[in-house]
C-alpha cells in the first residue's frame, strides 16, 4: 500500500491544478478516479455518464485531462 501523505501533487508549469473530467456510466469507477485525481493534487472539472455528456461537457470546461470507459451507454 502507497503512503497517500508521501505524494507530491502535479501541478501545470504555472502551479495551478490540473483540471480533469472523469468519463465513466459506473458512479464507483468515478469515485475511485476522483480520490486518486484529489491525491495527485487536481481538480474534478467536470463528470460524464456517456460520450455525448462527455463531448458537451468538454466545451464548457476544457479540461486538462479526460479519463473515459472504453463500453457507455449512447456513445462509447
């Protein structure tokens, strides 16, 4: 097991956070994604359901970095 407290955050060249979106139909998927991105020092920008919540959520946050299930329902 990691030591969470020995981890350093990551953050982008001018120290803020990275923002991701997390792209996942399992609600226990995106909870795991989201304590190891609170770990890493990030910041969940936004979550999706399914590719197309995926793809409109995009536009309005631009996140950094995008995690998405490969199978979802309405587009994968």
């Amino acid at each position: 097991m990691v030591d969470e407290s020995s981890i350093q955050p990551v953050k982008k060249a001018d120290g803020t956070p990275f923002k991701f979106m997390l792209t996942d139909d399992s609600a226990f998927m995106v909870k795991n994604l989201e304590r190891v991105v609170k770990i890493l020092g990030g910041e969940v920008a936004a979550t999706a359901g399914n590719g197309k919540e995926a793809i409109a959520n995009y536009k309005k946050v631009k996140p950094d970095i995008v995690t998405m299930d490969i199978t979802m329902p309405d587009m994968d």
